[in-house]
C-alpha cells in the first residue's frame, strides 16, 4: 500500500515538538482510518528523527534545497496536512506559499495548519490550499488573505492525543491537599524555563512530590543542571526523560507548571490546573485568549516576571482548593478531544 497522507511539519531544535506531535496525532487517526500516513521533516534533526521513530510511523527528513518542492514532499499522496504553525516558516514564506500552491494544483487534498499572529503565514501571503485550520484559542480574530476553500478556527480543532481521550477524566477528583507536582516546559526548553519553575519550588514549604519532564531536545548540559538541581532539591523530585506521552503524568498532577505551547491545551482538557508561564513575547501575546478560558493562571513572558512572584501565586492556589476546582471545571468545557477527527473529516471532504 503506497502512502496516502503526507504530513509536513519541522521540529526538532529550538523548535521543540509541538507541531510534530500534532502530525503524529493526525497520523495515528488516519492510520485509524485504515490510511497509511507518512511524517515528512523540513529538515534533518536527530532528535525529531528519534522522536517520530519511536511511534511506529514511516517517516523522511528532506534536506534544505527539498524541504519545499511539492514533488519531493508529496510523491504520490493524495491528501497532504502542511503543519506550518511556527516561526521558523515564516522566514520562508514565498517557498510555503509555492509549495501550497503546486500541492492543491496537482489535485491532493490539503490542510494547512497555520499560527495566528504574527507567525500566520495566511495573514501575509495567499495560501492555497482546500481547508485552513488556525485552531488555538482566540484564533476566530485572526485576519488572513483570500486562498483557503474552507477555513476553520479554534478550539474546536485542536489535535488531542488519543491517550489523553482513553484517560477516565469525568471522574477526576481535586483532592483537598496538593500532593504532586509536574513541572513541564516543552521538548526543548530553549530558555530554561525548567530551572526557573524549580526554583518556584525551592520557595513553597509545602512538602510536595515533583516530577520534572526533561524533553527529547532538551541540551545535555541543560538536563545535568536539572539533575543536580533536582537532587538538592527540598522536595522529592523525579525526573521523566523524554516520555512517549505526557498522558499520565499531567492526569496524575495536583497541579502543574508549565510553558506556554501546546501541552496547555492538554492541561486544559484533562482539568489539570496550572501556572503558565512564557517563553517569550510572542508566546505571552499568544497565550492571553487561552488565558481567558479560565482554566490557568497565566504568569506572562518569563521575563517579565520572577521566582517570588510564581511561587506566591503557586502557594496560593496549593492553599485554594475552591479556586483548583475553578480551574479544572473551566478546561474540558473548551476543549471536547474531537479536533481531530473534525480535521479529518475536512481533509477527506
């Protein structure tokens, strides 16, 4: 059987794994379908490689001069999901929009999954293309040019996990007593968000069992700082190196404190409360619709904040069981876990 999906998406580096994780998500409900699907990689990257290996899925890295020739990403596919929702496509926009162009023109079906803001390549040239999905909070504002046949936007299409959505989330309990904390940044942690969030901890007298996600693109001098750190910590804290799935742990989490990207939205539809803080500006911009849903406590770009101030807010809510309950109702009633069959459904027209 020759492959019938292609999914087009970078990651890997500073990058992180959002956007291949949601490809991989895509993947695992086309192969559902009884499709064959296949991850194509903008570039080479032996932590994505490493990472996407691991699901099973058929994968190929393009390099630079491929990365956007319709030809060498679609090959024979008949449907093709362009995960472009990052920055690093925007430096590359002219080629984005040719690749869009020669895949809807060659008769493939296709879905591009753009950024809102000012990394939404729809909102600065014609993306050709059958549907687009902007599908993150707030993105029903998002001003785009003419080019996509449909165009769907967000929380209603946001891609969740399967393992989230095995997960008996309707019978979640907020206990009365904060016991376990995760502590998350993304697959890369390009700013160290990670020591930042324990040092947070090192502030709150509570004590607490802690468990700090070290992600698949983590740097290795990054993740032997964290180590030391986690052994001289006051609280009792594991480390969970580059995990298949954030599933259990953020569904096991009293409460979390985690960056800005996509496991918000995880957190969210799990009813995991949880402090929120951003990577940069873009990421604080962003977040602020998110924030609205009520389901975190958004803290802002990280610097623009402080330990002191996270850990007041993080002490508060330890000591708040009403205002956990608060936050855990507010998530699943944004986020339903059917985004991505919706997706598919769109794509397969």
């Amino acid at each position: 059987m020759t492959t019938s999906h292609v999914l087009r998406t970078d990651g890997g580096g500073s990058l992180g794994f959002g956007h291949i994780n949601r490809c991989l998500i895509l993947a695992d409900a086309i192969r559902n379908r009884g499709g064959k699907p296949e991850i194509v990689l903008g570039s080479e990257s032996v932590n994505a490689r490493t990472h996407v290996s691991r699901t099973g899925h058929a994968y190929r890295e393009l390099d630079s001069s491929q990365a956007f020739e319709a030809t060498s990403v679609l090959r024979d596919a008949e449907h093709a999901v362009f995960d472009f929702s990052h920055r690093d496509t925007r430096g590359r926009i002219d080629d984005a929009q040719r690749l869009l162009a020669m895949a809807y023109e060659s008769g493939a079906r296709t879905l591009l999954i753009d950024a809102k803001g000012a990394e939404c390549l729809s909102a600065m040239a014609e993306m050709k293309t059958n549907i687009l999905a902007i599908p993150y909070a707030g993105a029903e504002n998002e001003q785009v040019l003419p080019g996509a046949e449909t165009d769907v936007r967000g929380l209603p299409f946001f891609a969740i996990d399967n393992k989230f959505l095995k997960l008996p989330t309707a019978s979640r309990l907020i206990p009365e007593k904060v016991e376990r904390i995760l502590v998350t940044a993304g697959g890369s942690d390009p700013v160290r968000l990670t020591l930042f969030f324990l040092d947070v901890l090192e502030e709150i007298a509570t004590p607490l069992e802690v468990h700090v996600v070290i992600g698949p693109g983590f740097d290795p001098k990054l993740t032997a700082e964290i180590t030391v750190q986690a052994k001289n910590a006051r609280h009792q804290t594991r480390l969970v190196r580059a995990p298949e799935t954030l599933a259990d742990e953020i569904f096991r989490a009293d409460i979390a404190l985690s960056a800005t990207g996509l496991t918000k939205y995880e957190l969210a539809y799990t009813g995991t409360p949880c402090v929120l803080v951003s990577i940069d500006e873009n990421h604080a911009i962003a977040n602020r619709p998110f924030a609205a849903l009520g389901s975190s406590i958004d803290m802002g770009e990280i610097s623009d904040t402080n330990v002191g101030a996270v850990a007041s807010e993080l002490e508060k809510l330890i000591g708040d069981t009403a205002a956990r309950r608060k936050l855990a109702n507010a998530g699943p009633k944004a986020i339903d876990g059917a985004g991505a069959q919706r997706l598919l459904d769109l794509l397969h027209g």
